[in-house]
C-alpha cells in the first residue's frame, strides 16, 4: 500500500484552515454508543489505509504508521476535536455523537468526501445491522471482511497519462471580491470559529426546476449563489463575481475506485454587469464553462501538477523546508481566486440504510461555501460563512423563493471542524 500520497497535504496545515472534514449524518432515532462503538471497530478494520498514525521520518517527511488503537468514539462537545492527539490516539479518523446525530471527522490528506464515504457508510451499515437486524446493503458497499481491490488504492503514474493538449482552454480572471474579509479572518487571533446553515429542498422539487431549465445542481447551484454574492457586496466597477465548482476527476485517470482525492476546481466567471440576468442563462453559462473544463487532458495535466509538487517536496532536506516549499507551490492559494465554491459529488447510493437517515451534510473549510448531498427525498445543503453575519444566506433563500423552490433553514450553527496535531 503506498500511502505517501495520502500525507502531502499535511504540510499546507494551517491553524485556520486544517483541510479537515466533517461528515454529520442525521438518524431518525437517538444513537446508541456502544453499539456504535462497536460497529466503528468493525468497519475501521475494512479500511486499514484510515488506521493510521503520523510520524516524522528520517527524512524529515511525514510518514503514515499503522494505528492499532480504537478508532475513537466520543461524546460530541462544543469545541475542536483534535485529530492527531493523545484524546483520538493519534488517530487522524474519529467519530463523535449526541442525540440522533453523528459526525465523522477525518483529515483532508489521505482522502476527500468521497473516500470519506467509504468509511462513513460501512460504519452506518455495521451499526445499523447491530441495531435492528439484517438489511440490505447498497451494491457499492466496502463490507467489513471482504478484500481490499488495487483498484481502491489505485494511484495512477503520471508520467504514463497522456500529455494531449485540450481543444480549447476556459479564459478566467480571479477575483478580489470577499478577500479582505478571508483574510481578517485568517489574521485575527481572536476569532475562532465559523459558522454554517443547514437548507433542505425537497428533491422532487429541484429535479423538476432542474428539468425545466436544462441545468444540472452544480450549475444551478452556481447561478444562485452568483445572484446571492451580487447582492451582498455593493457594486463596484469591473467587479468580478466568479465561482468555482467541485470536479472529481478519477474517471478520466485511470481511478475510478481509489478512496484518494483527485479534485479540481472548475472556475466559472461571472460579472457584475450579468447580476440582472435570469437564472436559466446564468445556468447556461455556467454549463458552458464546466464542459470546458472538464476535458480529460485537463484532468490529465491537473495530475501532472500534483505529482510535480509532490517531487519538489520529496526534495527538500528537511521537514521545515517541506513546509515552506508546500506553502509557497500550493494549488490551493495559486489557482484562480473565487468569491464563491459549490461542492455536489452527485448521488450517493445507500440503499435500504436511507429509511433511518434523515439528512447528511458534509461541512468543510471555506468562505461562501455550500456543500451539497442528495438523499431520494431532499437535497440537504451546508451554506457555509466564516462570520455571524446571516445576511448572505438570507439572499441566497430569498433566490430560492423567487424561482419558486421551497426550502427549511435552520438556525446558525458552529461548525467546530478539527484541529490536527502533528508532529515536529
């Protein structure tokens, strides 16, 4: 198992943003802890690439161990779990719980959300078998006790992916927009938490919007939050409104199966002068811009950039200089800069577990972000902000409404996303 891949992003930690994920899933009934510990120590063994523990090597590069410690089961509290710790193990995956909820809260190195997913929905399934008897798996199940494919742990050469030029490239500008407020927040010591709602929409509602106009939830999603950012900031000259959207890649790589993260951000530019234009044609553009981006030499030369920096920290001599170097190439701060992000991985199946699942929400770092999950019934999205200010998702449901979409909002809610504790 090569697992150096998966500790890279660990260098680009920082206190304000530490590329973890938390994945709350929401039952029907109030969760039973030990049955849930026990079901979380029968899935983690399907997932020996999860059990791990990080350490420093003779190199001075992160390096994954095996972690033979339970994987932590905790009650839920109102702060940072950290990962990493002598509280989780030194696990960088553990599982917190209160009421009918539970949150899954993993590093962002070794995967995303849909590796992510993987442990999320075994660890359901062993738990809700213990609690009300056998039921069906869904097809794509990782069953505790079955072997573990190469195909799962596929990590494609780079040098052996085609190296074809796309037929054409998407033109983009960054934006400024929304930078001051990101970075009082990443300067100020004081603030310590982010904020984030939870909006559900009815799933049969937003398929028949989706219909009627041609658009997919990505590219819909983009079109209302593009209205919703242009009314929030006030209006300034040239000002450039754009998007990002969230493209997972494997397929045109060569690893449709791997549990590791192979995203790109597909940047959608918009402008001030398009805030009075209609949803449909905000849509169509957005639509454009993704098939564009979403050519199979572009996901080939994403790769290409990611293997390239991962050499150049293999380079440095020593773990500061892998820091430094990690910072200074980071994709994360060189690629086009956004006002806003949209996240929706597409359809998860989970088979007969669904009937006990009300809602799931995946929450992560970010500033005007909205991660999306669909169950059959609702789409349940997480509108992320890194202040109180409650205006912006208030614009963003008063979109909603205008395209006649109904909709729940919760209250404002912590996102209280982990901490990591690494070595030195």
């Amino acid at each position: 198992m090569n697992s150096k891949y998966d500790t890279y992003l660990l260098y680009e930690y920082m206190k304000k943003v530490s590329f973890t994920v938390r994945i709350l899933v929401k039952l029907n009934e109030k969760v039973d802890p030990k049955l849930l510990n026990e079901a979380a120590q029968e899935a983690i063994t399907r997932f020996p690439y999860f059990a791990v523990k990080v350490r420093v090597d003779e190199s001075g590069a992160f390096a994954f161990d095996h972690n033979e410690n339970p994987i932590p089961v905790l009650p839920e509290e109102n702060k940072r779990l950290v990962l990493g710790s002598q509280k989780t193990s030194g696990h960088l995956f553990a599982i917190t719980y209160r009421e009918n909820c539970i949150w899954f809260n993993f590093s962002h190195s070794p995967c995303g959300a849909h590796g992510g997913l993987f442990w999320v929905k075994s660890t359901l399934y062993q738990y809700l078998t213990k609690k009300y008897g056998e039921i069906t798996a869904p097809a794509d199940l990782k069953l505790v006790g079955t072997p573990i494919p190469e195909s799962e742990m596929e990590l494609p050469d780079a040098s052996k992916l085609p190296d074809d030029e796309p037929l054409k490239r998407y033109e983009g500008k960054s934006s400024k927009v929304g930078l001051g407020r990101f970075l009082k927040f990443l300067l100020n010591p004081f603030v310590k938490n982010n904020y984030y709602y939870e909006i559900i929409i009815p799933t049969y509602k937003f398929l028949e919007y989706a219909k009627s106009i041609d658009g997919s939830p990505n590219t819909i999603l983009a079109a209302f939050f593009f209205k919703t950012i242009a009314r929030y900031f006030p209006a300034r000259p040239d000002d450039i409104l754009s998007g990002r959207v969230a493209d997972d890649y494997r397929d045109d790589i060569g690893a449709s199966e791997s549990y590791r993260d192979f995203t790109r951000l597909i940047h959608v530019l918009y402008t001030r002068d398009m805030e009075n234009d209609s949803i449909e044609k905000l849509n169509r553009m957005a639509r454009g811009a993704v098939i564009l981006q979403m050519q199979p030499e572009l996901s080939c030369e994403r790769y290409r950039q990611v293997e390239e920096i991962h050499k150049g920290i293999d380079a440095q001599p020593d773990l500061k200089s892998k820091k430094k170097y990690a910072a200074t190439h980071s994709l994360f701060r060189s690629d086009t800069r956004d006002v806003f992000n949209v996240s929706y991985v597409g359809q998860t199946e989970w088979g007969v577990m669904e009937q006990y699942i009300n809602e799931i929400h995946t929450i992560t770092d970010g500033d005007f972000m909205l991660e999306v999950n669909a169950l059959k019934d609702r789409f349940c999205l997480c509108f992320q902000l890194i202040n109180k200010d409650r205006r912006p998702v208030d614009l963003f449901c008063k979109v909603l409404e205008e395209e006649g979409l109904p909709y729940t909002l919760s209250e404002m809610k912590t996102r209280y996303l982990p901490d990591i504790e690494l070595p030195k």
